[in-house]
C-alpha cells in the first residue's frame, strides 16, 4: 500500500498518542539506515561517510544514523545545511547528541568538502518537507550529491521530489537507494531518480492505521 504525506503525518500522530512516541519512531528511523548499510557493505570499517542535515525530522532521522554508523566504525562527517535551529525537539536533541561527539567531524556548508572524497552519501536534506524550488544551501548539497561517485542513499524521499506527485523541482537528489519508512510514499514509484525503494518498519503500531487507510 501507498501513502501520502499528510496520511504519513496522521498515522505518526496516532501511534504518538498511542506511546509510541516520535523520538522512538526517529531512533528506529535512522537505526534502520545504518543497518540498511552494514547489510549491503558488511564492513563499514573502512567506509567514509558523508551525511547531509537538514533542518527537519528528515534531517533527525540523518543524525541518528550518524550516531550509529560511527558505533559500526565507520569515518562519518556531517555536513548540517542551516542557518537557524532544528525544527523538532527530536530532530534538536539528536543534534545537540552528534555536537557533543568527537568522533563524528561536523561542517555547517559544502565548501570545505572534498569531491568524491566519500564512499557513501546520505540525503537527510528534506525528505517529505520540500516546498517550490530547492535553493541554498539546498541547492549546493544536492549539486555535490549528483557530480560524485558515492554510492547515495536517500532518507524517505530523495531531495527535490514530490512525495505524493513524483514531480521534481529545479534539482533533485539521484539515488542509488532510498529508504522509506512504514509504508511507500506514493510519488517516488513515479520516478527512477529514487533508485531501488527499500520499506523500513519504524514501531508503528498497526492500530495507528485506523480511520487513515
């Protein structure tokens, strides 16, 4: 089954109220990336990983990978694209978390990094949030995604695509591989820029479906 947004956010709602709360869902999100990773490469000892934030739980589910992947031994840098705070209390303790981490390198642009310096790149830029036109720091992250070699993996949705239209905006994030959470967003089937869709269960209650679906 497919989904939209605002049934995503609703199902969300539910399954807060029923305990389940969305820190949970955030840690079980961005846990699942990082497994998601060490099933497709085994040894992440050897693995230099780019993750770019954004300020939303997309960008949440991102710093929790981080915080994983370096507990998997893997190099990881963080690039977070803002000039303002988070925007969730989630997604602001799971970066005070990473700002407190020696072992996780932290960037507040793209314009120290280094090209095709990274294995993997991880796309925690938008997510369902996207809004008009991708512009800064948006706009460079997702260029510098596209002109490497990295094998990309997207959070939910890939940057600049329309989770429940499939169009795109001025520029959009072209995965390898995107993973999506709980139930498949009905836009990125639309589009092949999303690469192989993988569906990660995030704790959510089947009894926060109800009235939704």
């Amino acid at each position: 089954m497919d989904i939209t947004v605002n049934q995503m956010m609703k199902i969300e709602e539910n399954s807060h109220a029923l305990g389940v709360h969305k820190k949970l869902m955030m840690e079980n999100a961005g846990s699942s990336i990082a497994k998601f990773l060490v099933m497709r490469f085994k040894d992440l000892t050897s693995k230099h990983i780019l993750i770019f934030v954004g300020l939303g739980n997309n960008g949440g589910d991102a710093l929790v990978a981080a915080r994983h992947l370096v507990g998997y031994g893997a190099k990881v840098d963080v690039v977070f694209l803002g000039n303002e705070p988070m925007k969730k209390l989630e997604s602001i303790e799971n970066f005070e978390i990473v700002k407190k981490m020696k072992s996780i390198h932290l960037f507040y642009n793209c314009n120290d990094l280094e090209s095709n310096k990274y294995d993997i790149l991880i796309d925690g830029i938008l997510g369902t949030g996207i809004k008009g036109d991708i512009v800064e720091p948006y706009l460079s992250a997702v260029q510098f995604i596209n002109s490497s070699n990295s094998f990309v993996v997207s959070i939910d949705v890939p940057t600049g695509i329309d989770p429940d239209t499939g169009n795109v905006s001025n520029v959009f994030t072209r995965a390898n591989v995107t993973i999506t959470f709980h139930l498949t967003k009905i836009g990125i089937k639309k589009q092949n820029f999303c690469g192989k869709i993988y569906v990660e269960k995030i704790g959510i209650p089947p009894e926060a479906e109800e009235g939704v679906l």
